[in-house]
C-alpha cells in the first residue's frame, strides 16, 4: 500500500487544519491573506488529489477507473479557487458574466465530482480487501468534512494492511 496512504490521521488532520487555522486567526495584510489562501485550497485539493490517485492505484485492474478527469478538476478547481481569490470583488465585474456564471458553476459540477471519486474509490478498495463498514453511505461525508473524516479514514486504511 502506498506509504502516504498509511500516514497517522493526528498529522494529517494537522496538515489540513494549520493553514485554515493560520488564515482565520491571523491579521495580515491583504497580499499575505491571498498568498495564506491560496496556501490553504492548495493543501486541501492537494489533498484529495493525492488520497483519490492512491486510493484508485490500489484496485485491481477490474475495478480500476480512468483518473484523467479528476485529476483535471481537482486542477480546474484550484486554479478556479485561486484566480477568484485574487480577483475578489473583481471577478464579478468582467464583461462576460455568462462565462463567469458558467465557470462558476462548473466549480460546483468538479467538487462533487472529486468527492465522488475518492470516497468510490475508497469504497471500491474497501470492497476488494473485504472490510466491513457499518455505514458506506457515512464515508461520502467524511470525504466532504475532511477535519471529522480524516480520522475515521486512516483508521480505516490502516485496517487493510
């Protein structure tokens, strides 16, 4: 199993939680808030990025899917986070608003879509290496809530070993 899948959920949930944390709590000048932001969609897409890539190379060839499109809209939804974040009042502004309003929400569609693969992902994984799970359809909100799920993840993932 790949070694960042077997990492302990106390430092995860601390790789997650510090730049939020750091963001919230801290006065900082407007550029510093950006770069802090900025910092902060990086670390959870990143995130997701690479527990659904590794979740995903751990299934057999049968159940292994095509991670092409994920991995383009965890980039589209950074990218998208982090150009809204610099532009802010801005973004609002620009000519073409349907564009605007259709990027917008496209952000939406790539979101849910990351959810989806990994927590399939996850449950597919699960489903090969024949661990129970007292309720599948909690696992879909442990990947949305990533400071609560994190620790119900890696505990489970620790489990397939």
């Amino acid at each position: 199993m790949t070694n960042f899948l077997k990492v302990d959920a106390w430092k995860v949930f601390i790789i997650l939680f510090m730049p939020f944390l750091i963001t919230s709590i801290g006065q900082f000048d407007h550029t510093m808030t950006l770069i802090l932001s900025i910092l902060t969609y990086t670390v959870y897409i990143g995130w997701y990025l690479l527990i659904g890539t590794a979740l995903n190379d751990e299934l057999t060839n049968e159940a292994y899917r095509s991670n092409v499109f994920f991995k383009i809209n965890c980039f589209y939804l950074l990218g998208y986070l982090a150009v809204s974040t610099v532009l802010g009042e801005d973004w609002k502004s620009f000519e073409a608003t349907e564009y605007v309003a259709v990027l917008s929400v496209y952000n939406i569609v790539a979101f849910i879509h990351i959810i989806y693969f990994t927590t399939s992902s996850f449950l597919r994984l699960l489903d090969e290496k024949k661990v129970q799970l007292s309720n599948k359809k909690i696992a879909y909100l442990h990947f949305l809530i990533p400071f609560i799920g994190v620790w119900f993840i890696t505990t489970t993932l620790k489990k397939l070993d």
